[in-house]
C-alpha cells in the first residue's frame, strides 16, 4: 500500500485532494497532508513516503525550497507540482530540480489520477531495475547459490509465490519450475547416528560438506522427476519434485512411486555417506502455489519420525489414512490454532480455546490405538512453532517439549486433559514473550527518540535502525503498543520541552524552535498551537 503526502497552505485544497485519492486511487494505504515544506519534511524523515504532490508559493518554506531538501535527502521519491502559477520559469526550475511533472489549479482529477497511477508503477518499476542491477552487482556464484537457497526456502514457505519479482528471480537463478503437479520431500540428516567411517560430524565445517554431498546426492537419485532440491534449516535438506499428471486414477500409483524414490533416497544417503536420514513426503498437488501447502505437509509427514524412529519414509497420505482419519479434520483445526497462537492473543483467552479446540477433536480420543499418534502429533506442530520463535521465547521453550510433557502410556482421559493443559502453556508463551519483545523494541525506540528528538535532521529510518526493524515494521509496532505513532510521540515530546522553556526561561520563541528541532519558528508556532489549542506568545502573556 502506498503513502502520499500532499503539501499545500490552503487547508480546503490539501483535505480535498486527499479525499479524492482516498475514494478513487487504488493501492492508497494513507494521504498525509503538510500546510508547508518544513511540515512536509517532518512527514518525510519519520514516514515511507511513496509521491509527493506539492504547490509552489507556501510561506516559510515554499515547494522549491521543498523539492531541493527532498532532492538533497530522499532524491528517490517522486514529485508532482501543483500550482496556480502557469508561467514557464517555475515549470522550468522545477523539472531541473526533479519535478515529475506540473499541473495548474484548477486541477483535473481525471488528470491527477493518471499522473498518481503512473508514477506509483514507475516507482515499482525502477524498483524493479535497481533489483535486477542490484543482483548483477553484488551476487557471484557463491552469491547466487545462496540467494537460490534463499528464494526456493521463501517459495515453499508461502512468502514469494505471488511475488511480481518472483519469476525474474528466479530466471537469475537458474531455476524452471513448470510442474504441472509438484510433490516436496523433506529430509533429515540424522547427524548422531553415523556419518563417513562410522563416526558422527562434529565439526560445523564437516557437517556443510555433507549437506552438500546430500543435496548432489538428492538431485541424482531425483532426477527422473525433475527435482530442485536445496537447503533446508539446521541439518535438513529440501527438495522440490516436479510432476506429469496426478489424476484421481493414477494417485494411488503416483503415491507408491513417491514411497518408493524416498527409499531409494534414503539407501543412497546411507550407502555413499553413512548417514541415517529421515524423510518427509507430501501428496502432489496441481501449481506453483501449491508449494507451501506440500512443503507444509511434508514436514508434517516428517514429524512421524518422532513416533515410528525404526521407519525412515513417511509419506503424509499414508499416515493421515492409517492414523487420522476420524470424523474431524484435526489437521486443519490444529493449524488454526496455531494461526491464533502465533499472533499472540490475550492469555485470558489461552485457556478457553484449548478447552475448545480439545472438545473439537475429541474424536481423536474415541480409539485407544489412536490416541498416543495424534495428539504427539498436534504437540509436535506446536512445538515445531516454538522451535521457529526461540530467538522471541527464549530456552523457556524446552520446558514444553513434547517426549518429556507426555509421559505415555496414559489413559485416554489423562491425554485429553494433558494436551489442554499443554496447549494453554504454549499459548501463554507466546504471547508473552512476544508481548516482553515488542515492548523491548518499542522501549529502545522511545529510548533513542528521547536521546535525539532535538535533531533538525531525525528521520523514522534512524530510529527504525537504532532497533533493527523496517521503518513500516516500527510505525506499526510502535502505534500498536503505544496507541501513538512514532511521528506522534516525537511531536509530544518536542511540545513538552517548548512548553517547559516558554514557562520557565526567557529564550526566544525561535531559539525554542530550533532547540526541539524546528527548522521554522513560524512552522513550531503552528504546531504549538494546533498542540495545546494557544500560540506561545498567548502562553506567556
């Protein structure tokens, strides 16, 4: 969503053109608006600025002053003038200066929505360019390997599929995805159970080197099925199988191939490298976007190790036929909840939604071969989540690690109400921890703000840096937490400390100005009053 800031001293000119963009430009995700430039640039430091439409004859700092701040600081963003004045010196200076183009009030609107949509795709299309010259300056060989591990990883996780830089990516690559069906396999190098010579790689340095034997060794064995296979996390190995045709009357022959690659597969690891594997293998599926669900499912397949340790292929349709298929799909319920976990609901809820979700699948419970396989399995995508947010729950994860909370055999009952018990404790994890990190990130940010909220020069991309986040990413964490955005609290506390040194010394109103950052005595004074409803002078007086 883009962000479009109109500069403009008539109030009635800047409220109407935001109103009309708002109504009838697609893709606007807000319209700011400035009274003048020293506005505007406050507007411009602390947000991701897409278009600026601006006039000329402001007072305090007019739109040519504006535009050569902006060529000075942010020369990428594009700008429209708008202006009563036709004469051809104006246009003229303002096309030196970068100006994108130059309409007369009054201005058509039919005419600003073309000029608005064309320059918000030529933004994305020198995007675009700087993208593609960007990959042929910094990606070597090496580089390029890793970017293709990169983009294959971000395609089965749901992230690039739909991307618009997506297929030009990948033709850098190297990579041809055309299906029509694909299957993914996910395999675990078992790094204590063997290894060259009989002994398991201890050595960070050892282990890569055999990733990388594995995956060559992957692609040879897969190659009848055009597989792409590549990197997973930590010591796992992933790879994408390209297939014909998965009609309903060649599934059942399509799943015993797969059974079959897999196993040949794992002879083949085992024989070349000596090392023990596990494998994950997901039923085909029909298109590109159809990966994240196959990369999904086949590491769910994977998670079966942890209850079959002799067996090394888990196809995921044979063990959703032989183990869940109950009256309830616990499948699709499990990963709602886990949607609901991951956003970090409010801990009171926890409670009732695992008593919920554990009456929804209470068909699991009804037969006594089942009940050690599903609910493990349940815990095991829950925890398999915990795993992927360590860095935000810290070692308090171990705590729920499924072999030590279930201490089978138990009786069904038991399992019921220990699985409740276990998902609340996650649940409360999570959002915990992610409520103590936001608020440590916001903290920083508020930390960083007070420390330099006097700077002429502060921009939101600072403070964004200060705490390792995108500008975007901190705008809405920090309105989240705070219920101000950070533009919000950089005004506070700049018209506190006006209002403390208008009350408490003799400065000057434009030394005050510029000590909490003000470029434009005439510009604070606006702000002050629009703060606290007085102009300085009233407040002394």
């Amino acid at each position: 969503m883009h962000t479009i800031l109109v500069v403009d001293d008539e109030m009635i000119v800047c409220q109407g053109i935001k109103d009309y963009l708002e109504r009838h430009q697609p893709g606007i995700g807000q319209v700011l608006t400035a009274l003048n430039g020293y506005e505007a640039l406050d507007y411009l430091r602390m947000e991701s600025v897409d278009l600026v439409l601006t006039d000329i004859q402001m007072d305090g700092m007019n739109g040519i002053e504006l535009m050569e701040s902006i060529l000075s600081e942010q020369p990428d963003i594009p700008v429209v003038v708008i202006s009563a004045h036709d004469e051809f010196e104006y246009a003229q200076r303002c096309i030196r200066l970068g100006a994108r183009d130059y309409l007369i009030k009054p201005v058509k609107l039919d005419l600003l929505t073309e000029i608005v949509t064309r320059e918000l795709g030529e933004r994305h299309t020198r995007y675009k360019r700087l993208l593609e010259d960007s990959l042929k300056l910094r990606f070597s060989l090496a580089g390029m390997a890793l970017l293709r591990t990169y983009m294959l990883n971000e395609l089965l996780g749901g992230d690039a599929g739909h991307s618009d830089d997506a297929p030009f990516v990948m033709d850098q690559i190297g990579v041809e995805l055309v299906g029509p069906a694909f299957a993914v396999m996910a395999v675990d190098l078992r790094w204590s159970r063997g290894g060259p010579g009989g002994r398991a790689p201890v050595t960070l340095r050892d282990r890569n080197l055999l990733k990388y034997a594995a995956v060559n060794i992957a692609e040879e064995t897969l190659s009848d099925w055009r597989a792409i296979a590549f990197y997973g996390q930590g010591g796992r190995i992933m790879a994408i199988l390209q297939l014909e045709e998965t009609g309903p009357d060649r599934r059942a022959d399509t799943a015993s191939r797969l059974n079959m690659i897999g196993h040949a597969l794992a002879a083949n690891l085992g024989d070349y490298l000596q090392l023990d594997c596990a494998i994950g293998i997901s039923a085909p599926r029909r298109g590109l976007d159809s990966l994240a669900a196959c990369g999904d499912e086949a590491l769910s397949a994977l998670k079966w190790h942890g209850l079959y340790e002799r067996q090394r292929v888990f196809y995921a349709e044979d063990f959703s036929v032989k183990d869940a298929q109950l009256k309830v799909n616990w499948q699709a319920r499990s990963d709602e909840l886990l949607e609901w976990m991951k956003v970090g609901q409010r801990s009171e809820e926890a409670e009732l939604r695992a008593a919920a979700f554990v009456d929804e699948i209470a068909a699991v419970f009804e037969r006594e071969d089942a009940t050690a396989g599903i609910p493990l399995s349940i815990a095991y995508r829950v925890y398999s989540t915990l795993l992927e947010m360590k860095d935000t729950v810290g070692d308090r994860y171990t705590t729920l690690n499924p072999l030590v909370y279930f201490q089978f055999p138990m009786p069904a009952p038991e399992l019921r109400r220990r699985l409740a018990d276990f998902l609340t404790e996650a649940a409360d994890l999570i959002k915990h921890s992610m409520s103590d990190h936001d608020d440590a990130v916001v903290r920083g940010a508020q930390a960083f703000i007070r420390s330099h909220y006097r700077s002429k020069g502060l921009k939101i991309q600072d403070i964004a840096g200060h705490v390792h986040l995108s500008a975007n990413y901190l705008s809405h964490l920090f309105k989240q937490i705070t219920g101000e955005t950070v533009w919000e609290f950089v005004t506070r506390l700049r018209m506190e400390e006006a209002r403390h040194l208008l009350l408490n010394t003799a400065k000057k109103r434009y030394d005050i100005a510029d000590s909490v950052g003000y470029e434009s005595p005439e510009h604070f004074s606006r702000v002050f009053k629009r703060y606290y409803g007085e102009s300085p002078n009233a407040l002394r007086a």
